[in-house]
C-alpha cells in the first residue's frame, strides 16, 4: 500500500471517528509502518466492515485481525470437519444428504461429500 493510499483511508477514519483519530504525525507514520505491507483493496474492505460494526476507533491489531480472516479464514480439521458430517447423518439420515450438506458451511464441503459417500 502507497502512502498516498493509506492517506485515503486515514480521511476515511477522520471522516467517521474524529479529525484528531490518529492524531500526531509521528502517530501517522507509526500507522502506516505498521500497516504498510496489506493489500490497499482488502484493507478498504476490513475498513468498512469494521466501521459498520463498531462505535470505537479501530486500533491496528484490530483491523490486521479482520484482514487475516478475510485473507485466510479459520478452517478447521478433518476431525472437526468428520463430527459434522457423523451430526448430520445422525440428524437428517443418510437418505436425506442434500437436505444435510445445505445445512453445512461450504468449507466443509470435501469432507463432507467424502463423509455420506463412505456411509452408502
């Protein structure tokens, strides 16, 4: 991200949290070395997620927070992954797969699948 990109979302952030929001311009440049490596885009976006879901000021480890998930969401385990296929089979049977898999996140989908192929 350029600096004057990052000027941009720091108007964005005066805009909605206050003109004195990062205050100094020692404060300034410790943003942006701390936020420089991020993609301009996705950080736009982690921007306006949080300004839509949050009163307060936004501190760094915030929004990098919201970055990582957007960028490489949590995904769990085969184990994790089997547990649910095992809680759907048991709830919707394993005549009922499509009804079943609609039910569960996408991330399990390989699984999942494998899961109610193994049962028939």
């Amino acid at each position: 991200m350029t600096k004057q990109e990052f000027a941009t979302l720091v108007v964005a952030m005066q805009a909605m949290y206050g003109e004195n929001f990062i205050g100094t311009e020692e404060a300034l440049d410790v943003w942006y070395a701390l936020l420089h490596d991020l993609d301009y885009h996705i950080l736009l976006k982690v921007l306006q997620q949080y300004m839509l879901t949050n009163k307060f000021k936004p501190t760094v480890a915030e929004l990098r927070e919201i970055y990582a998930e957007l960028v490489s969401p949590t995904v769990s385990d085969w184990s994790e992954g089997w547990e649910k296929v095992s809680r759907a089979i048991g709830h919707y049977g394993m005549y009922q797969e499509e009804v079943a898999m609609e039910k569960m996140s996408k991330a399990d989908a390989k699984i999942r699948k494998n899961g109610f192929d193994a049962m028939i």
